[in-house]
C-alpha cells in the first residue's frame, strides 16, 4: 500500500508543481512586462490562458500584477495539499490547508527567483549577448535592483547574484518554513 501512496503523492506534487511553477513565470513575466511576441512567452501563455482567461475576465489585473493568476495558484495549491492530506489518510484542517498553500505558494516564487537568478548569472558568462538574459534582467530586477545598489562589482565582475541567493534561501527558512509548520500543525490538531 505504500508503493500506492508514494506514486499517487509522487504523481500529484510533480504535475501540481510544474504548472504552478509556469503560473509564477507568468505572473513575473507580466509584472516585467515581458514582450508577449517572444515564442518562448507565447508558450507560457498558451499553456496558461485555459485556467487564467475565464479567471481574468472576473478579475481584473492591478498595477502589472495578474491578480487572476496568484489567486489559481492558490486555488491551485490548496487543492493540491488538499489531495495530499486526503489520500494520506491524514486529518484534514481547512485553515492548516490554507496556511501551508500560502506558504508554499510563497516558496514558489522564491525559488522562481532563485532559479532565475542563478539561470541568468551562468547566461551573464556564457551568452551575454542572448534575448533571453534581458528577459531575465526584467524579472530578476525586483530583487536584484536593490542589492546592486548595496554591493559593487568586484574586479568588474557582479557578485550581487550571491547575496540574493543567500537572502532569498533566508527567507525561506525564517518565513516560509514556520509558516508550513504552523499550517501542518493546524492541520493536525
């Protein structure tokens, strides 16, 4: 039975995962403002506008934010918490559900971040000139912006990608972890 358990929870966090991961480059890419003619954004939005397109009619973008989209991902983790709870035969807490969705949706967009970072310091080095690296300014440039400002260019190279890994793997384990540990303790009583 565990055999079970392991690939039904295996199966539901990857495909869970993958969508929501595109989800959030969706929501960076529009808060950048991304050029929606690049083929590569066009496959991210094709991909998406099934579950966003009928959300975005009802609600409304505020600021560059797609505030449809952060709210599937929500959606969009509750239930996959949900179902994971369920099929693990684990007391279900709706309150814990929804605080461990929050946290992870949180941790999403960290490691979005993360990734994007270091994709676009090995992009710096190998391809400095590729399209893609400028996409990669345009998302990374909230959190990027204001460590450039802290930390300057050592020997003409920038090391600001390192603070803001560190920070951002901080902020996971200060904020998002006692957060998913409060959620699965309200979930278990």
């Amino acid at each position: 039975m565990s055999g079970i358990y392991d690939a039904s929870l295996f199966l539901i966090t990857t495909l869970f995962d993958l969508y929501l991961f595109v989800l959030a480059i969706r929501v960076l890419l529009a808060y950048s403002g991304a050029n929606y003619y690049d083929p590569a954004i066009q496959f991210i939005v094709r991909l998406t506008d099934v579950a966003v397109k009928p959300l975005r009619r009802i609600i409304p973008n505020i600021q560059g934010i797609e505030i449809s989209t952060l709210l599937l991902i929500l959606a969009l983790e509750f239930v996959k918490y949900f179902l994971i709870t369920s099929i693990g035969s684990m007391p279900v807490s709706i309150i814990g559900i929804i605080i461990i969705a929050f946290a992870d949706s949180l941790k999403l967009f960290l490691l979005t971040f993360f990734y994007s970072i270091i994709a676009q310091a090995i992009l710096s080095w190998v391809q400095p000139m590729s399209p893609v690296i400028m996409l990669l300014y345009r998302i990374n440039a909230p959190i990027m912006r204001p460590i450039q400002r802290l930390v300057p260019n050592v020997g003409g190279m920038d090391i600001s990608p390192i603070p803001a890994i560190i920070l951002l793997q901080l902020t996971i384990i200060l904020i998002v972890n006692p957060l998913m540990a409060l959620g699965l303790g309200a979930s278990l009583g």
